[in-house]
C-alpha cells in the first residue's frame, strides 16, 4: 500500500548509553495498523520496552509520537503522545501534550522518537532536519525549565521547540513532568524523573521539510469546511476570551471543587470572591494555543511585572486554590508558576500535599512521620512544601516517590485517607460530578487517572440523553451497540459508553487530530476523520477500520501493563467514593449515575464487569484475551498474556 | 490605499496556521518554512508579532532587484517576484529589513507574499485577527512609515500607488 502524506514514514532511536543515533523506516502496514501518536507507541513500546523494567533504570524507554496530521494545517492537528513505563504507577500508558514541538518533529521528517539508556553526564537530543545528535548540556543542568529553555533557544536558535525538564526531574522526583515551550505540560506519571534518570535535560526539535499530503484540492476543502463551522460558532469568541475559565460557573457552582482531601466542597461564595472570570481577566496578558488550533485555551498571566504561561488555568485555580487553600489570586499564579519553573506536576503535588495536611491533622502521622516538620496548606505552607519536594528535603523526599510510596512509609491508617488509583491522584470526584464516562474512566485508565478517559462534554450535567446518543452516532457507533449502551433508554450505561469515550480519545490521539477539550471536539466528526485521513494519506480506511484501529491500539497499550501483572485489581475505585461528601447548604454529596441513581460499590462492581465485557475482555481478570487479540490482529502480542500467567 | 494584511499582536496566539496555509496554498505543503508570512517564533512573552510583507511603497526589493523581476501587481497593489526572471542574487533579501523577501531552500528563486490575488490564504486561516486584509488606517500608516524610515532611512507609504 502507497502512502503519499501525512507520515514521515520512519522514527529515530537515540541509545544515550552507548550514544548512538539509528534511524529506521517504518513499514506502511505497521503505520496504518497503529494509526500513528498513541497507537504507534503502543506498537513500538512492544517492540523497545522490555518486561519488567525498573521505569528510573536505563533500561527505560521513552516513546514520543505525532500522528500523520501533526503539523499539517487541518485545524487542532497538534497533540503528541510520550509513552513510557511511569514511576508513579508502574503501568506503562501515555500522556498528551500540545505545543509545537510535535509538528516541528514531523516537519523535520519523523513520526516518533525513541529515547533508550542513559547518557553519563548531561546531554540534550537535537532534532533538526536529517540530523539528530545529542548535545553536551551541563551548563542547563540545575536550572529551571523557563531559564533552561531560554538559554537553549539562545545558544540552538529562537524557531527550536523544547521539551524541558526542571530540578524536580532531575532530582528524580516521580511527581514531575516536562514542560513543552514552557507551558504545555507533558509526562504526568513522572516523564521528568525518567529523562532525569538518563541525564537527559531536553529534547529539542525545529524542522523545514514539512507534511505532504495525497489530496491536497480535498485537503485543503474539508480543512476549511471545518474551520467554518468554527468561525460560525457564536460561543468560539467567548471561549477565547476566558480560555478554560469559561467553565468556572459550571465547576463552581454546579459540581464544586473538591476541598480538604474530597470530604468538602468549597465553599462556592468564597470561590466567586477568589477567583471568579472577572478577575481571571485582570490578570490575563494573553491567549496562547496549540498549533493549528483555531479556538485557544492557552493562558498568558501577568505575574510579578513579567509573564507566566499556564496550560489551563480553571485547572490550576482547582489545585493551588482550592486543594491546597492558596486563596489569592496573585499567589495562585505564583504557585503555578513555581510548579512550571520546578517541572512539578500541579495536579499530583496538590493532591498529595491535600492528603498530608490531612492526615497530619487527623493524628495519623506525627512530626515523628515528618521528621519534626508541620505541613500545611495555604501559600507559605505549599511553597516550602514544593521546595522540600523538589529536593527531595525531609517529608518532601517521601511525598516525591508519589502516593504508592507515601502510603508504604505512612501505613494503612493513611492509605485508608489517600483518594488514588493506580497511584495517581483521582482529577474528578465523581460524587460532585455524577459518575460520567470521564470519572469511570479512572478506574481503567492505565495511567489511573483522567482526563483521557472520554470527552469533557461529559462532565457538564444535566445534559439530555439524546445528546450522549448525538456523540455516540457521531464517532460512528453502530446500532447494536447503541442498543446495550441505551439498553435503558432514558439513561446510558456508563461501563459500556467508557470503552468508547477511551477509544474516541484513542482515534484522536492517534490521528493528530481534533483534541479532547468539547469546545474543539464539537466541530469534528468520524465521517470528516475519514475523508481528511484518505486526503492526507492517500489510504481509504473505513469508520469501521478507523475504530477497530482505536480498539487494537488501546488493547496494545493494555497489553504492555498486563504483561506486567496489571489486572482487574488494580482497577479499583477510591474508598472514599462510597462515603458522602459535604456540600453547601448542608447537602451530602453521595456516589450517583449522571441522572441520579445511587451508586453503591456493588453497582460500580457491575459496571465494571460490564465495561470488560463491552471490551470483549476476561470478566474476572479485566484483560484481553487470545480471542480478542485475534480478532484485533495482534497474535505477536500473546507474550504478554503468557507473561501475565507466569506472574499469576 | 489599497487593501493589504494588517496585524494585531493583541489578537494573534501564535498557532501558525497562517504560515501553514500559505505554504500549503503556494507549494502543496505544509511547511512554515516555506511559508512566506509568519511569526516563526513564539517568545515566552505576551504577545506574538505576526510579521507579512507591508506590500511598500515605494519598495526596496523591488528598486534594489538587478533583474527586474519584482513588480507591483496593478489589481491588488502587492510588490511580487516572477519567479522566471529571477536569478537568485539574494539582494531584495539582504535589503529587506522585516526578512520577508525568502529564498526557499534547495533553490535559488525569492518567494514573497503577493496577497494571493486578493483573497490572501493567511487572513481565511487566522480565526482570532491576528491577521486581517484591510485598508491600513492614519495609524497604522504612521507606525509603519516610522519604522521603515528608522530601519533603513526609506519614506514608504506616502501616498497611492
């Protein structure tokens, strides 16, 4: 099969050990099995990752991927996918990111990076066209990722794109990742730690080949086709104005934030005075966004007389302001901006610091836990807490190996307290949020948390169910399908639904294209992904091709943590989602579907079952079996349920 | 004054998609680095400068060209290169103080925005107005007259072409 745009058509392996640089082709089949991004690291993970490796050896890979429509213009054509084995959890699964410098890596002529070993002193990999090298970089060892970054673009070139680790990563800490042009971040799971541990600083990449494409008359029509509807959306204006602060009622007062380690919400009139849009806006400089994306979420704040980039700012608001009670808006930003500069991961570091101070407080550990020191939350409490992390100081060292650390040295008692899964701090809490497809999805992510579980739109309540069966028809979902999904058709089964939501974000992530915020996913469909993937490629995939492609690449992926021993008990929901919550006015918050049923750990226990059978999966263990890789095409991957039996 | 591309830094957030239109309207390609507008890079600052040819008058490349192989297109007013006549001495590109006469690389021909007809690719790309095809207001007029005049001593835009 000829396949004339879109793929480069090969990746490059830099082996920093032996510090050796290969590139290798990649065969058609291969790249239209896997689709590219997220499916092609799953394939590659298969073929660089071996079992059973300590995710800080050497032996380690990090996988980097950009689907064939990085870097072409079809508008939001720019998420990259890294995969790895991550610190925090053990599993191998992937993290999104936007930014530049994915299309750079296409526009220099490659559609993944594999980085394997460990360089003895600092280095940094340089993507440049035809040449790849490392580079000596011990002179940006030890500073931040905004300073590093900024001597690189000095030294390398302004028009490069860095991906940058900070002193978190490389001291090691799990709870760090890479910051994309200093602000998309990138390797949640600890992606900063790994390239830490292969002394690798940077990753920098600027190309002049650019993409072809097959079609370019057809191309081109249905790019802008697309982009009209955009322009005739009346909503697009506003959402670029507020950028994800255009969530803040909803979050505010429909769901609430979670506050004091998910027993409370805070309180929703204090959240307005804190941080409400209008405030938002007086800190806002201005408005950033992915390539090619034509809505932009992206902030630019004003932050101690210069400017500080933030990859979402409600989400930031949600950390620093109500996890960790930092309740000045200035100070939030301050916060945020630290976390970047340190290559801290907001998301972990609040939730884990939230879950501290909570059990310090409760009498579970004691300054003799700490070693004599007293955590607390608010600004002073959470920048010396971040510090002490970032360099691994005292209780800081303890919170830096992540929750499944922390429990160990800490014990049951503050196991019993800490809302993780897999390791990994829980984003939604689904007592506040009504159990969607994007609060189940938590449960079986491979990564143990959201948001790649399924679309966003799913978080915003009180939507009727026949917009849920709207987005069902179309991403292509069949009939039959629709039928068990709707079986009752007022409602939606929610283990069922998440097989698809996962692979909608699977197909996108793999593509390059469209991203998984609904103010962007509204304007795609599977029928434009199928006509723009024969344009650019040259390839006639049918929707029923594009999906299964979805499916194998998940189930790939999920092989890579089976072979492992990841089953159906590490797919586990919190404990204190069965406990009722404090909401304002007195209510409790209690576990429901999205339309108000309760939910008791029986009923969870029954969607689950019903969300591996929707998978074609093994109820009892929660994993593939043969038949299903045999259906899938994936025959070479029974190793890994042979791996799995071994360990069981 | 006839239309030409206006820019807003206010506006532009730096998604090059108009750089990635307008490679893929004249060479079939995405590529920025053929594209002949952009803002290339994206500094860790508020604001991105969208950069495009002002479309002078008069203009240097096209006065410095020893080949005569710029002229200003009588429709649209855009300063623009027949490729065939040009011989690839880099001069309009060593005089051009904004950088926006370019020489693709692996030729030997300048490229340089020519409005695309009048209906230019990079402003049908540019959701936000980064990017718009306008007449250049009193202002606007002022600022660039300014800045080609402290950059290379020129007095552009006095008046119609």
């Amino acid at each position: 099969m000829e396949i004339r745009g879109g793929y480069a058509g090969r990746y490059c392996v830099i082996d920093l050990s032996l510090s050796e640089v290969l590139t290798e082709p990649h065969d058609s089949a291969t790249l239209v099995k896997f689709l590219g991004g997220y499916g092609l690291n799953a394939y590659l993970a298969h073929k660089y990752l071996p079992v059973g490796v300590d995710p800080l050896a050497p032996e380690n890979v990090i996988i980097m991927g950009m689907g064939p429509f990085v870097g072409s213009g079809a508008p939001a054509s720019a998420k990259s996918v890294v995969t790895s084995k991550w610190p925090l959890s053990n599993s191998v699964s992937s993290g999104n990111t936007g930014g530049a410098f994915g299309a750079n890596v296409k526009w220099a002529g490659y559609d993944n990076v594999v980085i394997k070993g460990a360089a003895p002193e600092p280095v940094l990999i340089k993507i440049e066209d035809d040449s790849v090298e490392i580079c000596p970089a011990a002179k940006y060892w030890g500073q931040d990722i905004n300073q590093a970054t900024e001597a690189i673009l000095e030294d390398f070139g302004r028009d490069f794109s860095v991906v940058a680790m900070g002193p978190a990563g490389e001291n090691l800490v799990k709870i760090s990742v890479t910051l994309v042009d200093q602000m998309s971040t990138w390797g949640k799971g600890g992606l900063g730690a790994i390239m830490g541990s292969k002394k690798l600083k940077a990753v920098i990449a600027r190309g002049t080949a650019g993409v072809r494409v097959a079609d370019p008359e057809a191309f081109g029509k249905l790019s802008k086709q697309i982009l009209a509807k955009v322009r005739d959306n009346p909503s697009v204006a506003k959402w670029r104005e507020l950028g994800t602060m255009a969530g803040f009622d909803s979050w505010t007062n429909i769901t609430g934030f979670p506050y004091k380690n998910h027993s409370e919400v805070y309180p929703v009139d204090k959240a307005y005075a804190n941080w409400s849009p209008d405030k938002y806006l007086a800190f806002k400089a201005g408005r950033r966004c992915c390539p090619s994306c034509p809505v932009g979420c992206k902030d630019v704040l004003h932050h101690e007389g210069g400017i500080s980039f933030a990859s979402s700012l409600y989400g930031r608001v949600m950390n620093w302001g109500s996890r960790v009670d930092v309740a000045d808006f200035t100070q939030v930003i301050d916060c945020q901006d630290y976390a970047n500069r340190m290559g801290l991961d907001a998301h972990n570091f609040t939730s884990i610091a939230d879950w501290l101070v909570d059990i310090f407080e409760k009498g579970i550990i004691t300054t003799k836990d700490t070693g004599g020191y007293v955590p607390r939350l608010g600004y002073d409490g959470v920048k010396e807490l971040m510090r002490m992390v970032t360099n691994r100081e005292g209780v800081g060292a303890i919170l830096a190996g992540g929750f499944l650390e922390a429990v160990a040295a800490f014990g049951p008692a503050a196991a019993e307290q800490a809302v993780q899964i897999k390791g990994l701090e829980t984003l939604y809490d689904p007592r506040l949020t009504t159990m969607s497809t994007p609060d189940f999805s938590q449960i079986t992510n491979l990564r143990g948390e959201a948001p790649q579980g399924a679309t966003t739109s799913y978080n915003a309540l009180k939507r009727p169910v026949d917009e849920f069966k709207a987005w069902c028809q179309k991403t292509g979902m069949d009939q039959e399908t629709s039928e068990r999904v709707f079986a009752n058709p007022w409602e939606f089964n929610v283990g069922r639904l998440t097989r698809y939501g996962q692979e909608w974000s699977v197909l996108t992530n793999s593509l390059g294209l469209d991203c998984q915020r609904d103010r962007v996913d509204i304007f795609y469909d599977i029928k434009a992904f199928e006509a723009l993937y024969v344009a650019l490629t040259g390839v006639d995939l049918s929707i029923r091709e594009l999906r299964q492609a979805a499916e194998r690449s998940f189930n790939t992926l999920k092989l890579m943590s089976v072979r492992e021993g990841f089953d159906r008990k590490n797919d586990t929901p919190p404990k204190r989602w069965f406990e009722p919550i404090k909401k304002p006015y007195n209510e409790q918050g209690t576990l429901k579907t999205y339309y108000g049923r309760p939910l008791n750990e029986a009923d969870v226990a029954k969607y689950l079952d019903e969300y591996y059978e929707e998978r074609g999966w093994d109820k009892a263990k929660g994993i593939p079996t043969r038949g299903k890789l045999a259906e899938l095409g994936l025959e070479e991957y029974e190793y890994a349920l042979a791996s799995y039996e071994q360990q069981a | 004054m006839s239309k030409t591309l206006l820019f807003n830094s206010k506006n532009c957030m730096g998604c090059k998609s108009c750089e990635l239109a307008c490679s893929f309207k004249k060479d079939k390609v995405f590529n920025p680095a053929r594209g002949r507008i952009g803002p290339s890079q994206l500094p860790h600052e508020a604001n991105v400068v969208p950069i495009g040819c002002w479309q002078c008058e008069p203009a240097i490349c096209l006065d410095s060209c020893p080949a005569g192989a710029i002229f200003r297109d009588e429709a649209t007013g855009a300063v623009t290169v027949d490729e065939k006549r040009c011989i690839g001495c880099k001069t309009c590109v060593t005089v051009c103080p904004l950088g926006n006469a370019r020489i693709v690389a692996g030729t030997s021909k300048m490229v340089k925005c020519d409005l695309c007809g009048g209906n230019p690719e990079c402003v049908q790309a540019c959701l936000p107005g980064g990017i718009v095809f306008d007449e250049p207001d009193e202002a606007m007029l002022v600022q660039r007259r300014t800045t080609m005049r402290e950059l290379i001593g020129l007095e552009i835009l006095k008046g119609g072409w």
